[in-house]
C-alpha cells in the first residue's frame, strides 16, 4: 500500500473523530435526570477516550508524514442543547455505531500498513463497546428504568 493511501485513510478517520456526535453530549446542555446522572460519569470517560483515540490516530497520521486537514464539529449536533439525555441517545448510538463500520472498513484496507491497521482495530473494539453500552442506556432510558 502506498503511504499516501494510509495518510488520506487516517485523515479520514480523523475528521469522522472530530464530526462525532459523542463529545458534544457534554459540551451541551442536555437535561439528565437523576436516575441517569450516574451514568454521565460513564459518558465522560468514554468521551475522554474518544480525545485519545483522535490523539493517537493525528500522531500516527503525522508519522506517516500526513497533515491533518481541517474539520468542524458535526451541524446536527447544534440541537443538543435543552433536551432530555434519552432524546438524544439513539442519535449518538447510530453515530458510534456508523463509526465503528467505518473504522472495519479501513481495517481491512490499511493491512499493508500494520501500526495503522492495529491502532484503527483498537479503536473499533472501542467504538463498539461504546456503541453496545450507549444501546443499553438508550433502551433503560426509554424504559424509564
């Protein structure tokens, strides 16, 4: 595989990163009950590994001697502000999920390169475990549990 490949694939994978619906649940407004305020300790970290993960992929993008363009924050975010945690949960679930099949895509295409692949593997796996903890918030959320 050519670097320049590797380089356009994890400047990709770095601008989906940042377009994700996930941080902006802390950056807004959102109303959180007090059933669900536990949970956003949860939601926080995951968060917090979301900014390492997109560390990581702009420094291993910058090894290949790629230069990350730039990128805005996802415009379907702009309405988090104001609504319930439980409105918004499924909207996060698809995007994580969306994320986690964009990244087995590139898995596969980044094989030639293995830091890349392994590092895209690894933060798949996360997207995943975010995506089946967010599916099972959303569904205690809409139970009302």
């Amino acid at each position: 595989m050519e670097i320049t490949r590797a380089q356009a694939i994890l400047g990709e994978l770095l601008e989906a990163e940042e377009r994700s619906l996930l941080p902006r649940l802390l950056e807004s407004t959102v109303f959180v009950d007090s059933q669900a305020a536990g949970e956003l300790g949860i939601v926080r970290r995951m968060v917090a590994e979301h900014q390492e993960d997109a560390r990581r992929l702009f420094e291993t993008l910058v090894e290949l001697d790629g230069r990350p363009g730039p990128s805005v924050s996802e415009i379907r975010s702009a309405d988090f502000h104001y609504v319930d945690l439980e409105v918004l949960l499924p909207r996060v679930l698809a995007d994580q999920q969306q994320l986690a099949a964009r990244y087995g895509a590139a898995a596969e295409a980044l094989n030639d390169y293995r830091p890349a692949a392994d590092l895209v593997r690894e933060i798949a796996g996360r997207h995943r475990t975010r995506a089946e903890y967010l599916r099972k918030l959303a569904e205690s959320a809409a139970a009302g549990t």
